[in-house]
C-alpha cells in the first residue's frame, strides 16, 4: 500500500507538473497560442466566426492580433490591430482582467433591432448590466472605431480612453473620455442595477458645431438609487438650459403633484417625482445637425411635470419669435402599456387645442387607439385674419385605422368647410375625400398616399371656385382647375414626380385667371447620374401673361415671356411691372443667353428696384456678344443704388464694364477681362476706382490677373497684388490663392487723416487735425470647417489737434499694435500703444464667432495725461490726474460681463469761463458681479482767484449695461459747492440731485438746489448780440443733426437771502422756492415764488423797490406774473410805477400820493417836481420817459394800424410839440403822406403834411396847437 500511495503521488504530481507545462506552454508560447486560439475558433457557435490575418506575443500579454474579423450572425467586428494584455490568475474566478486594451481602427456593424417597441416600465426600462463574466479593462486605448447599425453611421470614435469594471449588476467607468464626430464625452462614476439601482455617475457632452459657431454643451449628474435619487442638467445650446429631476420611492415630496390630487403613495415600482426644465435660447440644429445653419431665433421653453409612477400632470410655454404656445394643465399616463391624454391642453394662434385619446401597445404588431383633437379659436395671417375650429378623430389599429374630420375657416365674416376622411394600415393611406366648400366653391381631392415599402402618391384634387385665401392670407380668390399629382421612389433609388395644371380659370387677387402647365421631374439615382427636370406654364392673370417651357438635365433650354408681368398679380405684398422675354440654351454647363427684360417700379419684401433693365444676348463659347444690365433706385441690402453692367463678346472669352454707387457714400467703376480655358477661368482687373463722398478716393494702381477653377469639392480663387492708391496717401494691396494659401492683405502708410471726414463735425470750428501713418498687414485662409490667419495694424505714433496753431495734441499715442489671430474656434485679439506721454493701454480678448460664445477680455489703462478729456468738452483747460483702469470681460458676446475696476486720482483742472478750479478729484468705477457697476467719487471745486469757497461735490451711483432698465444712475450731492467765481457771477450752491438716464428714454433729473450767497452783475452776463432785421438764417450749422436728448426734470431751487443782484441801474437782492418740472415735447413749468428787494436807478433817480414778487402756478418759467412796486418820496408826494400781469405781457402804470394825473405823477417821479415847473430841457427827458414807459402801446398800435390799413402807427417826434405824441398815418400817393398824432403831455394835437419833390428833396408842414413849422429837406443815399 505504501508502495501505491507514493507511485499515486508521484502519478500526480507528474500529472500536475504535465498540466502546469501544458498551461505554461498555452500562455507563455507562440505554439501555445496558436493552439489556443484554435481551439476558440473552433467553439465558436455556428453563427459566429473569429479570423486574423497575423497574431504577436504569447496568450499571457501582450497578445497583438493584426486584421480582426469576428462575425455574429449580423453583427460585423473588424479592427486593424488589437492588443490584449490579460491577467491570467483572475479568470479562474470567471474574471477577465485586461491590464491594457488597444485597438486600432476598428468597425463594428449592428443589425437594426427587432425588439418590438413598447412603452416605458419602471424600473425595467432602466439599462441592464449582464457581461458573460466579469471585466476589468484599467487602461483602454481605442483610436479610430467607427460604429453603425445596417450600413448607416451610428457613431465615429476617434479617439478613447478611460478604464472601466463590469460585473452582472454593477458597473464603474473610470475618466472615460470618447473624442467622435458626436461630440466629445466623458464619464466617470458608478451605476448598479442590482443594489437598487444605486448610481452616482457624472457625464459631460461637447457636441460638434460648424465652424464660428459656439457648440452645445451638457453635464449630467445623477445621485442616489430607487428610494430617493436626483438628477440634474446643466448646459448652453446656445442659451442656458437646465433641467433638474427628483425621484422618492419612499418618502413623498414635499409638495403633493397636483393641488386637491389627495394623499400620495410613493413606493420603488411607483415613486413620486417632479421634473423642472427651462431653456432661454434652444437652438434644435445644434444638438441634430453640426452643420445646420444658426436658427434665426432660438425656442425658449418651461416645462414643470409632477408625476406618480406614469400618472404625470404637466404645464409649460414655449416661444419662437411672435410665435408662442402654453401647455395647459394637462394629463398623461403610462401604464401596462397603455398611453392615456386625459386631456392635453394647448394654447395657441390666440386659440385653444384640446386632445384626448387612449392608445394600447400591449399587441406592438396591431396597436390600437382612439384620439380626438378638437381646436378652438385659433387666428393667423394679416392684415385680414383668418379664424379655425376643427374636430379630428383617429381610431383604429395599426393595420386598419381611420382618420375623420372637419373644419370650419372664418374670413370677414363668411365660412368654409372642411372635411377629411382618410382609412389605411401601417404601409399606406387611401384618401377618401378631402373636401373644402365655401361661398365662392369647393375643393375635392382623393388620392393614396404610401411609405412603405417605398415612398408613393397619386392625388387627384378639382377646384371649382375655390378660394385660396381661406388658407393663405392674402390669396383671395374663386380658382378653377383640374390638379393631379403623382410619384414615387423607384427600385434604383430614384425619385419621380409629375405634376399638372389644367383648365385653371376664375380669379386670384380679383383679377382674372386662365393657365395650364405640366411639370415632370426624374431625380438622380445614388450611382450619380443627372436628375431631369421639364416643364411649361402657360398663364394668364389680371393684365399680366406668362409663358414659360424649358428642360434641365445634361442641356438647358428654357424660353420665357412676360407680357407683361405686373408682380402685385401673383404676389399680394409685391408691385412693380416687368415686360420682356429671357432664353437660356445650350450645355447645362454652359449655355447662351439672350434677354430683353425691363423692369419698372420693383418690389418684393425688402428688395426694390425703380428701374431695371437687361438687354443683349451673350453666347457662351463663340461670337460678340453683348449684354447690357441697367439699374436705379435699388434697395438690394448691399450699399449699392445705382449698377450698370456691360458685358462683350462671349461668356468664356468676356470683356466688363461695371459701375455702381450710393448716393452720400460712393461710387465705384471696374474694367476686367475674362477668359475660360479647359477648367479654368482667368482674366485681368484693368480698372478700379472708388470716389468717396467724403474722404479719399481710391484708384487701382496697375492692372492686376485673376483666376478662377471650378470644382465638386470646393472652388480656388486667386489674384495676382491688386493695390489701391489713395489720394491721400499710402496703398492699400490684396492678392490671394485661395483656399491653398489663402487671402493677404497689405496696406502701408496709410494716412490716419483718412478716417478724419468721418469724425463727428465740431460746431463752428475748423475740423480736428490728424497725424499718424498705419500699416496694416492680414493673412487668412480656410482650414477644415475654420479659419487660421492673423491680421496686423501698426503704426509708430499719431495724435489730434485741434487747430493748426495748437502746439501740444490732445490725444497721442506711439508704438500702436492691434494683432488679431484666426482659428477656427474663434478669434484672438492684442492691442497694445503708449498714450500721451509715459501712458499704456494693453488689451486681450478671446472669443468665439456667433452671439453665444463665451467672452474672455482685458483691458489695462495707465495714464497721467489728461489733456484727451478736453476733446469731450472745450470748458475744461489742462486737466491733470493719473488714471488706471483693470478691466475684465467674461460671459457671452450676447449677455458680456464685465469686472475690475477704473480710478481717477488726483485730478484737477481749470473752468476760465466760471473762474473756478476742480482739484482733488477722485472717482472709482468698480464692477459688480450682477452685471451693474458701482461710481463713486468726489471732487473740490475752490476759486481760480483765490477767493472763499471751496465745497466738495460728491458722485455715486451705478451703471448697468446687461438690460435697459435705468442703466446709469448717478447722484450729485455737496455744501456750499463754488459753482462760479466771475466778475459777472459769483455763486455758491448745495446741490442733491439724481440723475437716471435709460437708453430710448427721456433723461431724468430731479432733486433739490439750494443756493445760498451769489452775486450777479446783470450788465456783465448780458453780452449777447442778437441778429439785425436783415440777416437772414438760411440753414441750420447741422441739418442732419437730430434732436438732442429729451429731458424730464424734477427739480426744486431754493434762493437763499445772500443771493444779491448788480445791474442796469438795479442793486438787490432776491429769495424764495422754484419748482420746475419739465416734460419732453412741453415747456418748462414752474410753481413757486421769488422775492425781489432792493434799489432801482432809473429816469436817473434812485427807486426802492418796496414790492417785488414773480410768481408761477405751474406756468410756463419764461412767463411768470409780475407784481412790482418802485417808488421815490419828494416832500410829501410820494410817486412811483406798478408793474404787474405776466411777463410777456407786462402792464405799467405810474402814480403819486397825493394822486395827480399820470403826467404829473411822471414828472415826480423822474425829477421830483410838477409839471408846471419844468423846462423845455426837462420836458424832453421827460418825453423820453414817457415814450419808454408807452413803448409797448407803440408796438399794440404798429399792429392795429395793419390791421385797419393804415402805413404807421404809434409813439412818434413832433418838432412842433416838442415831445412824444402817438400819431397814424397813410400814404395817399407815392408823393404825399398824411399823419396826425396827439402829445403824450396832453398839451395839444399835431396835423403832419409831407410832399416829395423830386433829386431827394421834399417839403414837411407841421401845424400843431402849439406853433406851426416847415422845412425842405434833401436826402442822397450811398
């Protein structure tokens, strides 16, 4: 027995020895693993098949295999190379480790799933994880794996890598990173079905976006498993988008789902949710389509779900321009496969929409359901609106199904109806009757329409009477005809269509109508062959006829008439005639045309035309041609309204003449040459010549070759240097090879006077004075779906004066660099130039090429020169301060957001025309984060003399610019603030005011002043000088300028009792309380009072003013009542003048105490005796007085004597009574006048008699109660 038991041990350890060799030889060799892998072929199921064309390495790693094919029953892998480096111990537990995974351009084909569609189960819907055994792959390299189901892409990897662990149930990706033509994705986190779904998982998503376009971009993160889990989503496609989900299997939300909804029971296979999502500018095209076009406006949507298992109740809004739609509260459920609208409301076209309906896929083969839509209200079209309410039904199964119908159409007041019924199954739809009748007619059509297996139709439709505008605003009219319409998708992949016109007759646009055509169409198979197209229109419509036939395949020709055509007869919101013929003939790539077209008073949308004309015939290939293209008045969307065109010889051999232009802004004239040759055209620029406007006009220089070769996969264009010369100086150069090395650039000492004319004028002043040379040196060419290039502007200094005998420039700057680098991510841009001495000014910015791309900027400003500011107001002398500003730009180009801050220290500077000086001036702008900046600051204002005063202004408010809404706040605040210290005015104010200005808005300025001590000298402040009665003003200095910025005021003045006035014979002073309100587009008003005090010089006597009052009631501030009261005592007699009534129509009158006649009490006042004592010297002054204090009767009287036909009236001389009198007068002939006047004094009446002689003589008569003169007097003009 010993003997046995040791030859079994050793049996078996020789057994095992064998087996570990075998293992060793089957891991560790090549022998080994060709046995091996085999032995793997050959388990294969029958379906399946495994191939390589070379394998490297042993089975234990790394195992290199080159040329992979395995196949699956319709499951296709192949890969160039794949290299494997397994752990081997782990399998013995079912476990495959791969410490490294490689896989070089790789496919794999899917068959389309035959899985028969069925509605979500919670939680069976939620992806399964099931590998055959476990995996562990830490280092996963794959590039180039291009998956796709049937033929048809799916997905191309071009680049992936990450580590991932999978076990039945549970699943852990490790910073997986995918690079494809879907996007570019990462994952990293845990999901595991078997323990309850548990998850904790991040993805990100950047998907692919044509070039210049801001791509979308998402990240998702999931927490939690079945009893209580949350999602959120966060990105921009363009705009935000944000999406959250809240999911409890056990515990109930803290809101119910629906309001009066009852308790709710949440469990794991029914768990209560909420779902919130909200998108502010969703473009679709970016999350289908990378190369989709921008959408003109984005969808902005909400949406709120509560559900409990898949019993949901939603509400939300959507809008897309004018267009918006409201989800109501509506219901839907999900369960046991059935789909339930109990009911889905919708607002919509100022309508509502309502649907019901229940559909069942427990049988996904013959589902069932039964919908009903019925619609409301709904309106659209302008100007003449059309109304709906429509009924539709659809019920059935998938193989047997109906569609049943009607509508009601309202247009002013009259009805059409509509009726559909329609029967099919899953592969097509017979349609029964569509049916229109209205008060004009009907419409009925039949028809079958199919889409599997291939695409086909056959509609037949007869109008009699029909009105299209029950469909299309503005297409009003009663059409017959006979329309028929059929095609198909052929067996080769071809699609044909044919459709005809016959017997159209009745009106449209209520104009006569009477036409036929026929249109066939065979479109191009996949193999690439020509599609064909052949038709003819014969039609007849109002005074306008169109006769048109033609085919385009290989060879065109197509003849058409227009005799004429008036566009407001096809097109409602079009006008214009246009009368002629057009034939096109010849090779597809290269026919002759001939046109007689003229066109007059065009136009469509946006686009108009007064005049246009075509005339010629231009072969392609042979002969001379020529064709002649004349237009006026264009509005195109280009900066063109006038082109003239002429063209000679033939297409491929072609002499051109071009000018165009726009009125005020230039004008352009070209000569070119152009020849074909094989594949390539090619021709000569002799000509080029810009006249601006304004500025310099532009000339090429020498003549310059062109070349242009067409091709399927992109044209090239190149052109040999072009340079413009200005007449100001310097050249600007453009040559390209296009898209090869793509377009330059070059311009070298340009002037910067060049932009001198389009700097804003400067009222009555001579033009600013520029200094300056640039140089511009730019290169860009097309590099995928992008641009890569840079452009270059250079200048070595520069400044601006403002006259030509100033000897310092206010703005100067050197060593001036703006770099601007091209990608096809977005654009680079770096300014950097000394400013003004030892000054800088460094900027950056990053960017992309739509609205949407993320912003990223700077900006750096240092400067103790200030003499720039002094461009922004001439009151200002010689500023000085230092100024620093560290901007930042961040956010989008379409919401930027700016941070950093500005400062102004030190600043001082001189105001000569207020005699005052700013100093200490100190003022901060910082950025706040919400989009807003906060200012503050303060400033010391004392006098330029050395005089008192010198109050603090303080500055603070706020400055928005993401909305409109009172985007700059200020308030202006102080004490006893030195407002001016002049000889002529001397003022000192506190003032607390706000000021609010909002773009599109009227300013607003409101608050209070009060001013404390002033000094005014009337005589000083009044040095304006009003035009004589001759001059005449002809124009304004700026006929283009518009209105300033309206005003709204709000303020309230406080005079205090310091506020003194010097003058015209007046020494005072004045106080009291102004309210002034002003309104845009209405006078100013005023509520309040002034108090005037003080002495009056006038007549040469000294007055005291013992009443002053002006007064307003919200009355015009230019018009206040007038209450004042100057006297003067004389003895006992005290006289003096009231003034009262309003300011533009003031009432004086003069009075004495005791009372005398207004002669007498004249006399008092102005030489303190009576009348009777005077003499004539003295009655004189008095006249003169009397004549002042009448001046404004003189001026009632000049009126009233034109009214009653009278020469002159009013307040005249008489030599004969020695003073004033008013007196009227006519001329009787052209050589005798009458007049007779009565004194003023009351000392008698005049009687006036002149005669004119002849040589400039002419006799006067006076003859008066008093005496009697004459005289003869000789008068010579120069």
């Amino acid at each position: 027995m010993r003997v046995l038991a040791i030859r079994s041990a050793l049996l078996t350890g020789g057994l095992v020895l064998l087996l570990v060799a075998v293992v060793y030889w089957l891991v560790s060799t090549i022998g080994g693993r060709d046995v091996l892998l085999a032995q793997i072929v050959q388990r294969l199921p029958a379906n399946a098949t495994l191939s390589w064309q070379k394998a490297e390495g042993p089975v234990s790693g790394p195992l290199t295999m080159h040329d992979v094919r395995f196949t699956y029953d319709a499951i296709v892998f192949t890969a160039q190379r794949v290299t494997l480096e397994p752990a081997l111990l782990p399998l013995l537990g079912r476990h495959l480790r791969l410490d490294a995974l490689q896989v070089e351009n790789a496919t794999l084909d899917l068959p389309a799933s035959d899985e028969p569609f069925e509605l979500p189960r919670w939680p069976d819907s939620l992806p399964q994880i099931n590998p055959p055994l476990a995996l562990t792959a830490n280092d996963i390299q794959i590039d180039g794996f291009q998956v796709s189901s049937e033929g048809e892409p799916t997905i191309n990897i071009r680049r992936l890598r990450g580590g991932l662990q999978a076990q039945p149930g549970s699943l852990h990706v490790q910073e997986l990173v995918v690079d494809s033509d879907r996007g570019r994705f990462t994952a990293h986190g845990d999901y595991a079905p078997a323990d309850n779904y548990r998850t904790d998982l991040l993805v990100t998503a950047v998907l692919p976006a044509a070039a210049g376009r801001t791509p979308a971009r998402f990240g998702l993160l999931a927490r939690g498993d079945l009893d209580e889990m949350d999602l959120g989503l966060g990105g921009r496609a363009p705009g935000e988008v944000r999406a959250t989900v809240i999911l409890r299997g056990k515990d109930r939300l803290v809101s119910p789902p629906v309001a009066r909804s009852g308790p709710v029971m949440a469990s794991v296979n029914r768990p209560q949710w909420q779902l919130r999502a909200r998108a502010d500018a969703l473009d679709i095209g970016l999350l289908t389509d990378p190369q989709a076009a921008p959408a003109d406006t984005p969808l902005a949507l909400q949406l709120q779900v509560d559900g409990v298992g898949g019993d949901a109740r939603l509400r939300g809004e959507l809008r897309q321009g004018e267009f918006s739609a409201k989800v109501l509260n509506s219901r839907l459920r999900v369960e046991d496969q059935v789909l339930d609208l109990d009911p889905l409301r919708l607002e919509l076209l100022d309508g509502s929409v309502v649907a019901r309906g229940t559909a069942d896929f427990n049988d996904p083969a013959n589902a069932s359901f039964r919908f009903a839509t019925n619609a409301r209200g709904l309106q659209w079209g302008s100007p003449t609106a059309l109304a709906a309410d429509a009924d539709f039904g659809l019920a059935g199964t998938l193989q047997a199904w109906a569609l049943i119908g009607n509508a009601t159409l309202t247009r002013d007041g009259e009805h059409a109806t509509l009726t559909l019924d329609g029967r099919g199954n899953s592969e097509r739809m017979d349609l029964k009757a569509l049916d229109v009748a209205m008060p004009t007619g009907t419409l009925a059509a039949t028809g079958r329409i199919a889409w599997a297996p291939a695409l086909a139709w056959d509609i037949d439709s007869r109008l009699a009477g029909f009105d299209p505008g029950y469909f299309a605003a503005g297409w009003n009219g009663s059409v017959n005809g006979h329309i028929t319409s059929t095609g198909g998708a052929r067996d080769d992949g071809r699609l044909e269509a044919t459709l005809d016109l016959a017997d159209l007759g009745g009106r449209l646009h209520g104009k006569p109508l009477a036409g036929k055509g026929h249109f066939t169409m065979s479109g191009a198979s996949p193999a690439g062959d020509v599609a064909r197209y052949q038709g003819e229109l014969a039609l007849g419509i109002g005074g306008s006829r169109i006769d048109a036939k033609g085919s385009y395949g290989d060879r065109v020709d197509v003849d058409a008439r227009f005799a004429p055509l008036n566009l407001q007869d096809l097109l409602p919101d079009a006008s214009g005639t246009l009368r002629g013929t057009a034939r096109v003939q010849g090779p597809a790539a290269g026919p002759d045309i001939r046109a007689d077209l003229v066109g007059s008073n065009l136009k469509f949308a946006d686009y108009t035309a007064s005049t246009l004309t075509i005339r010629g015939e231009l072969p392609w290939s042979r002969g001379d041609g020529q064709l002649a293209i004349r237009g006026d008045g264009l509005a195109l969307g280009a900066p063109v309204d006038r082109l003239a065109i002429d063209a000679r010889g033939a297409v491929e051999q072609l002499s051109l003449s071009a000018s165009a232009g726009r009125e005020g802004l230039a004008s352009l004239a070209l000569d070119a040459s152009l020849n074909h040759r094989g594949n390539r055209w090619q021709g000569t620029l002799s000509r080029l010549g810009v006249d601006m406007e304004r500025g310099a006009d532009w000339n090429l220089r020498a003549p310059a070759g062109f070349a242009w070769a067409p091709a399927p996969n992109g044209s090239s264009v190149t052109l040999e240097p072009a340079c413009l010369a200005s007449t100001a100086g310097g050249s600007l150069c453009v040559n390209a090879d296009w898209p090869r090395r793509g377009l330059s650039v070059v311009g070298e000492g340009l002037p910067v006077a060049l932009v001198e004319p389009y700097l804003p004028e400067r009222e009555h002043r001579p033009p600013w004075l520029l200094r300056g040379e640039l140089a511009i040196d730019a290169h860009i060419r097309p590099v995928g779906n992008g641009w890569d290039g840079q452009a270059r502007i250079t200048s070595a200094g520069g400044g601006i004066r403002n006259s030509e005998r100033s000897r310092t420039e206010l703005l100067s700057y050197n060593n001036l660099a703006l770099t601007a680098t091209f990608r096809p991510q977005g654009i680079e841009a770096e300014f950097s130039t000394g400013f003004i001495g030892d000054g800088r000014i460094d900027a950056s910015l990053r960017t992309g090429w739509d609205a949407w791309s993320p912003l990223s900027g700077q900006l750096s400003l240092n400067t103790r020169e200030l003499t720039w500011m002094e461009l922004f107001s001439p009151d200002i002398v010689e500023p000085t301060g230092r100024l620093n500003a560290q901007i930042t730009v961040a956010g989008t180009r379409d919401t930027p957001q700016l941070g950093g801050q500005a400062r102004l220290a030190d600043f001082s500077t001189e105001l000569p025309a207020l005699a005052i000086t700013l100093r200490e001036g100190n003022l901060q702008l910082d950025a706040m984060a919400d989009g807003t900046a906060r200012i503050h600051g303060s400033v010391r204002s004392a006098s330029s003399a050395g005089n008192d005063g010198n109050g603090v202004l303080s500055v603070n408010g706020t400055l928005g610019w993401k909305g409109d809404d009172t985007p700059l706040v200020l308030r202006l605040s102080g004490s006893d603030v030195l407002v001016s210290d002049t000889p002529d005015l001397r003022a000192v104010a506190s003032p607390d005011l706000q000021l609010n200005y909002q773009i599109g808005q009227p300013m607003r300025l409101s608050g209070t002043i009060n001013v404390p001590e002033a000094m005014v000298n009337l005589e000083g402040l009044d040095h304006a000088v009003s035009p004589s009665a001759d001059v005449v003003v002809l124009d304004p200095v700026n006929p283009d300028e518009g209105p300033g910025t309206p005003l709204a005021m709000d303020l309230r003045i406080t005079v205090g009792d310091n506020v003194r006035m010097k003058g015209f014979g007046l020494t005072g002073k004045v106080d009291g309380n102004m309210h002034l309100l002003a309104r845009p587009g209405r006078e100013l008003a005023a509520t309040g009072a002034i108090n005037v005090a003080g002495e009056y010089k006038a007549y040469g006597q000294d007055l005291t003013i013992t009443r002053g009052l002006l007064s307003w009631s919200n009355d015009p501030v230019s018009n206040p009542v007038v209450n004042l009261r100057a006297e003067r005592v004389i003895g006992e007699v005290t006289a003096g003048v009231d003034v009262s009534g309003r300011a533009t129509a003031p009432q004086a009158s003069v009075w004495s105490n005791p009372a005398s006649s207004q002669p007498e009490a004249l006399a008092y006042l102005t030489l303190g005796r009576p009348l009777s004592t005077l003499s004539g010297d003295q009655r004189g002054d008095l006249n003169a007085a009397n004549a002042a204090l009448t001046a404004g009767g003189g001026m009632l009287a000049s009126q009233l004597a034109t009214k009653i036909g009278l020469e002159d009236a009013g307040v005249v001389q008489s030599r004969a009574l020695g003073g004033s009198v008013f007196g009227f007068g006519k001329q009787l002939s052209p050589r005798m006048y009458v007049g007779y006047g009565v004194s003023l004094l009351g000392t008698g009446q005049v009687l006036t008699l002149k005669y004119l002689l002849d040589h400039g003589f002419d006799i006067e008569i006076e003859s008066s109660t008093l005496e009697d003169r004459g005289s003869i007097n000789w008068r010579k003009e120069k």
